[in-house]
C-alpha cells in the first residue's frame, strides 16, 4: 500500500513529517504532490516528489467544484494529474492524505479508481472550524436533486464517489499536532489522531531559525491580495499599530508567500524609525514560534497567531484596526474563521473616542 501526501505549505508538510514518522510509514511507499508552487524547506531525496506543472496549478487554484462542461474542457489536463498520481504510487493501492476533502484538485485525487483510503491533514485554522465537516447533502435527496447530482458526477469524470466526498465525512482521520483539534472538532464524524511535529527529515539548512527572548514578530496575510482591504487602509491600520506598540527598535516581519506590496509596508516602517527584520520565506515560521521563547506575536488574520498562542507566545490581533474601515473584513471574519481563534488569541483592544 503506498501513502500519497499533498502539500502546499510549511504546516501541511510538517504534519505530513510528522504523520510518516508516527505510522512508522516505509520510505519507499511514500508519494508526494507538491502544489500551489510550494517549494520544501528540506530536501525530498527520501521520497519519490513531483511538483504540479503549471496547467495543474490551474486546476489547483479552483477552489469548489469546477463549472459546468469542467471535465471536458480540462480533459488533458486532468488526466495528465492521474498519470502524475499513478506514476507516483507505481500503480498501486494508495492511502490518500489531504488538506481538504471540499477542493476541486482534493476531491480528485481521492476519487481515483486506485485511492482506496481518505485521511485529512491538518493545513491551518480552516482545519479547526467544525461547520465545514458537517453533512449537507438533503438538497441532493429530492427527486431533482438526484438528477443534479449524477449530472455532476457525469462532469467531474465519472467517478460515481465524487459527491459523498464534500458532503460527509464519517470517521474519517485527520491528523494535527495539538490536542485543541479535537475539541474545535468535537461536534462532527471526524476521529481526531495527534501527532508530535517531528520536523527533522532531511536537511533543514536555516528553516528552523530561532529568534532572541522578547522579540516582537508581525506576520502577515493576504487580505489585500484577497480584496478584503485596500492597501491604504493596511497601511492606516500599521500607521495605527506602530502608534499603539510604543517604541519597539526592532521588529520581524514576515510576509505572505502570496503578497505582493511589500514595498509600501517597509516605508510605514521606516517613517517610524523602526529597525525590520525580514524573515526569509524558507523560515518555517510554526517551528520557529515552537523554538523560541517569550516573543510578541502581533498579525491580522493570519492562522500563525492560533499557532503562537499554542506555542504559549504572547499574541495580539489587529484585526480590528481593519475592520474599523472595512466591513467586508469584519464579514470574512466571521464567515471564515473557526471560534478557536478567537477563544486563544489576544485581539487589540480598541479604544473609544473621548
């Protein structure tokens, strides 16, 4: 039985680790996907590893389940994803171990003919909101909605498992690091396993960078890049920030993979005279919130303050420097982010106009 992993980021390839170290899996029957563009902090030597090519990343980035005639205008690039998963596994058995069981590119991949197991990963604080994993399938019981639902299967290639998968998820697996998964998750089917991070696979090189007691760290997100916020309103929120911290000389920053006005966040920065240290993107930033000790962890909505705040950091969210001015923000927020963030994590409290 081969054990097919997909990765896409620092804590889906940490879990991963840490998931073939404590199921003891053989080497040789482990596969790695390598999406999104995501490049390792290590080595891969140990593993038989492809990354996406660049019209799977397409297919990758489809965040529901595809428009209408999907498989048929994505044929050659589809089928080429089940070469890539059969030339990975050696055409055998595969136990599929994913992020998602709700993305277009998850969804096929445990649909294949040879995929006989589905295991979630634990890929941040989407993995611990619970209303995702619960059942909403009855739209799919009436007499048309059956007819819909075979009309999808029909487009997604055929494989009659496709819309059990997004829309229950009965004892299914899935593996984190921290107990707190299991509460957050304890009002659906999904059996919770714990896994101690075991990180060092490989050669690590300057992932695991440990930063000086009493350091303060700003990690930040997409907001911007997901129209959330403009960039003027980020940088009245870190104009504010800067105003609320006080005097800090030095501080490290750590940008989002995805960002792309970083320019304009160092002048907010400089106009303050504060010292920025950046942070390399190879930085494994879950580990080096584990490594180090007494930072001051400051984001917006990034999940790494959830991590820093289990890590036992000091945590602050700034988010409501952002939602003063956007709605759209405060929206998402409450959409999107799992009630565990806000139970563990500092938010900033916000004072009222005299």
């Amino acid at each position: 039985m081969k054990h097919l992993f997909y990765i896409h980021s620092h804590i889906t390839f940490l879990i991963a680790n840490s998931v073939i170290a404590h199921l003891k899996i053989a080497k040789n029957d482990v596969a790695i996907i390598l999406g999104r563009g995501y490049t390792p902090y290590l080595t891969l030597q140990l593993f038989r590893t492809k990354a996406l090519e660049e019209k799977q990343r397409e297919i990758d980035n489809i965040a529901t389940y595809g428009g209408r005639l999907f498989w048929l205008r994505n044929q050659a690039t589809l089928l080429s994803i089940d070469r890539l998963v059969e030339e990975l596994t050696e055409h055998s058995p595969f136990v599929a171990y994913l992020p998602s069981n709700r993305n277009f590119l998850m969804q096929y991949l445990a649909t294949h003919p040879n995929c006989s197991d589905l295991k979630l990963i634990e890929e941040g604080t989407m993995s611990y909101r619970a209303e995702i994993y619960k059942p909403t399938n009855a739209a799919y019981l009436t007499p048309f909605g059956k007819i819909k639902k075979w009309l999808k299967i029909l487009d997604h290639g055929g494989r009659s498992n496709y819309y059990q998968l997004p829309l229950k998820a009965d004892n299914i697996e899935i593996f984190g690091f921290h107990p707190i998964l299991a509460t957050a998750l304890a009002g659906t089917d999904l059996s919770v396993s714990i896994v101690p991070l075991a990180p060092n696979i490989g050669n690590t090189g300057d992932a695991f960078l440990e930063l000086p007691a009493g350091s303060s760290v700003l990690f930040f997100d997409v907001m911007v890049e997901m129209g959330l916020a403009t960039m003027e309103q980020l940088e009245t929120a870190l104009e504010a920030f800067k105003t609320e911290m006080g005097v800090v000389h030095t501080l490290y920053v750590k940008f989002h993979p995805a960002q792309v006005s970083t320019n304009d966040i160092m002048a907010v920065f400089k106009r303050h005279g504060t010292e920025v240290r950046v942070i390399a993107q190879d930085v494994v930033a879950e580990m080096l919130l584990a490594n180090s000790q007494g930072l001051k962890v400051y984001g917006f909505y990034t999940s790494l303050l959830l991590y820093a705040s289990l890590f036992g950091q000091e945590t602050l969210a700034l988010y409501p420097l952002i939602e003063k001015m956007s709605s759209k923000a405060a929206e998402w927020r409450k959409q999107a982010m799992p009630s565990v963030f806000e139970q563990q994590v500092t938010k900033l409290s916000m004072k009222e106009p005299e």
